[in-house]
C-alpha cells in the first residue's frame, strides 16, 4: 500500500502505474504488461522466453481485455489503497450506499469527494472493498 510511504519520495512509482490504471511494458520471462485496457504476460519459463524470441515469434503466453465493469471494479479494489483515495464517483449505488457506516466506523474518511483509508481501514482494506463492490 502506497499509504504507508512516510513521505512523498519514498512512494513507489512503479506499483502506483498498476493502482492507478497506468500503461506498463512488462520485459522477461513471466512479465506482465498493460496497455490501453488490455492485459498479456509473457510464457514464464526462461527458455521458452528465449525460445520464442530466437523464432522472431512473441514471448506473449496470453492477454485479456477489460470491460468496463471489471475496470470499475479493478480500480475501486486498487484506488482506494492510495494515499490520495478514490473518487466518490467511482462507486456504484451499492457502494455510495455503504460510505456512511464505513466514515462512521471510522475505516473511511471523506476528503474532497475522495475516500481515504484511515489507519484501521488500512489494516481491513480487504474488507472495505469487499463492502464497497456489490
């Protein structure tokens, strides 16, 4: 979690491109990459890496693309880790519905329309998503 960096520099860059929906080249056996909404990895074992590469042929094993609900809902269960939260506006009904008894149990806090983990709901971030999707 990208909240328990004590200051701005100590943040890690490269896992924030994965919360936030960013765009990333996986590179080597077993990598994964995200581009544009759709998702691949790379075969995992070195030698058919290297293997596939030799034959001019992709390293890619498989790829998936996201709809908009499984973005939706990517980005609820990744955004809300951050330290900035996540927007209101990315939940749905049900999830609105749930943000009073969650700022009331103080595992929420409301922030400029963005909900932020408090510390205890750092350390029960698993069930506040599980509250907050359908």
């Amino acid at each position: 979690m990208s909240n328990w960096a004590r200051d701005q520099a100590a943040r890690c860059r490269h896992n924030e491109l994965y919360w936030t929906g960013g765009h990333w080249w996986g590179v080597g056996p077993g990598a994964h990459s995200h581009v544009g909404g759709v998702r691949w990895w790379n075969v995992k074992h070195p030698s058919a890496y290297a293997g596939r590469l030799a034959a001019a042929t992709s390293p890619a094993a498989a790829r998936e693309a996201l709809d908009d609900e499984s973005r939706r809902v990517e980005r609820v269960l990744l955004e809300i880790r951050l330290r900035d939260g996540l927007p209101v506006l990315a939940l749905d009904t049900h999830g609105r519905a749930q943000v009073a008894r969650l700022v009331d149990e103080k595992l929420l806090e409301l922030r400029a329309e963005r909900l932020v983990l408090t510390r205890d709901g750092r350390l029960l971030a698993d069930a506040v998503v599980r509250d907050l999707l359908p």
